[in-house]
C-alpha cells in the first residue's frame, strides 16, 4: 500500500500533498516487466497521478496522464480515483537508454521530449475536462510543474523520486506537490522558494526514511503547516470480463462477426494489469444478438 497525505499552511494559502509510493512502484514494474529506467519514468508517472487523483473531490472522479515524448519507451499513461489508486501502461517497458553521466538513469532521455503532456480529468460532467502543454523536458515533474502554471493557473512545486539498490532493486519511491491557491501572498511564495532551495532532493529524503508526514511539513516549513488527512492507496486495475465484453461490443456487428469467423477464441488482453479475457467464437455470436 502507499500512502498519501495532505498538509496545509496556517492561513490555507498554501496545501502540499505528499505520498510513499514504494508498494505501487514496484507493483507497476512487476506487472509490466519495465527495464530499471523503464521503471523509473512508470514509477514517477504513477506516483504524480496518484497524487493528482487524491485532489478530486467526489467518488467516481477519476483523472488521466498521459505522455508521449517521442523517446524509445512510446506513450506512458497513468490513470487514477479519488482516493489515489492508480493503475498505468507504457507503449515499451523494456525499452533501454545509456545512463547519465553521472551514472543516474535518463529518465527524459527514454521517454523524450519533442511532445506533449496530457491531463483528462472525468468528473461526471456532459465532457471531461482535458489540458495539454508542449513538454518542457520530459522529466515529468517539471512537465506537472508547468501543465499547472500554464493550464490552471496555479503555481505549483512538482518533485518525484524513485531509489534504486543492488540488482536494481526498487528500494523507495515517493513525491509531494506543493500548490498556492489564490489570492497568492508574496510572502508564501518567498518561504516555499526558501524550503525548495533548501530541501534534499526526493530520493535523498526516501534514502534517509522520511515519510510523507515529514517530507510535506518540511515543504510547508515557516507557513505553519498541519497535517490535514492522510489515507492509503495502491496499484489497481478495475478491469473485468463484462467491461472488456462491453469494449468487444463497441467494435460494431462486422467486427464481430470477423472475429468469430477467424478464429475459435479472441483473447483480450488489460494493457495495466496484462490480464487476459478469452472469449469464444459461440459468445461473440451471443453478442450480436445482444
């Protein structure tokens, strides 16, 4: 399980949301089989949208990221609920990029950055809501950093992290966002500028067994920060047999009917959890007279 929480400075000007992802990192490299930098890129897309899930409002919300930078990984999409749980695909988990200088993992350089960032949020109304930015950089935070400045107007602090140990091992894994809610103070902006100068980075913070409580305070130091709320959330896929009958059916009578003409069985595979539906050629037909 991971686990989020939410802290707010003394004038409720200023709200950080941080979370240990660790148990849905490694869940979602597990499930896709990602190589270690693979990993890295899925663990910093599902650890920021479970963050941006846990600020919907009602159940039933749900919110969607989706990045595609031309790099060798293709497309990563996270999908997440109100409450955080988050399930994510990548067009090639095992695609590979030489590691940086300073012998890191090149994040940006395996997903690229000639793109764009996509934010859908389904909030039960007639249409989604739906903002996309240019990439800045493809290191994910900075792109988050920047979709909230230029698409919601909210200024907003993005970091995200995942440690690696011995055999690439995932060790920890977390972030926090920190956002102002207008009318802005000059003198919150001030201090959060302070306390991200001089904040470890992400994984340092993880390598030193901070938990979310202790990142988002530090984060809200000098703003009189308190931990509003804090729950629990996990890597979880809803798909099911009946709603991949229902994406069966949406393919139309003259697909079906090919399908079932082709071959004895059509296998339907979860790109977020790699489970497989087997229907046969009797069901499909069973469909069109449904």
């Amino acid at each position: 399980m991971g686990k989020i929480v939410r802290a707010l400075s003394e004038d409720g000007g200023v709200l950080c949301s941080a979370i240990n992802s660790t148990d849905i990192v490694r869940e979602a490299a597990r499930v896709h089989g990602a190589s270690p930098v693979a990993a890295a890129a899925l663990g910093r897309m599902t650890t920021a949208a479970s963050i941006m899930g846990g600020m919907l409002k009602y159940e039933g919300d749900t919110l969607t990221l989706r990045i595609n930078g031309g790099g060798p990984c293709g497309t990563l999409t996270a999908v997440a609920d109100y409450r955080g749980n988050v399930k994510c695909c990548v067009g090639n988990a095992a695609a590979s990029v030489p590691q940086k200088a300073d012998g890191s993992l090149d994040v940006a350089g395996v997903i690229g950055n000639d793109g764009t960032l996509t934010v859908v949020k389904d909030m039960g109304l007639k249409e989604p809501y739906c903002g996309q930015i240019p990439l800045q950089s493809g290191n994910i935070a900075d792109d988050i950093t920047a979709y909230y400045t230029i698409s919601e107007q909210l200024p907003t602090v993005v970091s995200l992290g995942t440690v690696f140990g011995e055999g690439a091992k995932i060790e920890a894994a977390g972030g926090f966002m920190v956002q102002i809610v207008p009318p802005i103070s000059d003198k919150a902006v001030k201090v959060l500028e302070e306390n991200m100068q001089n904040m470890e980075s992400v994984n340092k913070m993880l390598e030193n067994g901070l938990d979310p409580e202790e990142i988002a305070l530090k984060a809200l130091a000098g703003l009189g920060g308190d931990i509003l709320d804090s729950w629990e959330a996990q890597y979880y896929c809803d798909c099911s047999r009946e709603r991949t009958k229902g994406i069966l059916m949406s393919l139309g009578k003259a697909e079906i009917e090919r399908l079932a003409k082709e071959q004895e069985k059509t296998e339907v595979c979860c790109h977020f959890c790699n489970k497989k539906y087997v229907f046969s050629a009797d069901e499909l037909l069973k469909m069109l007279k449904e």
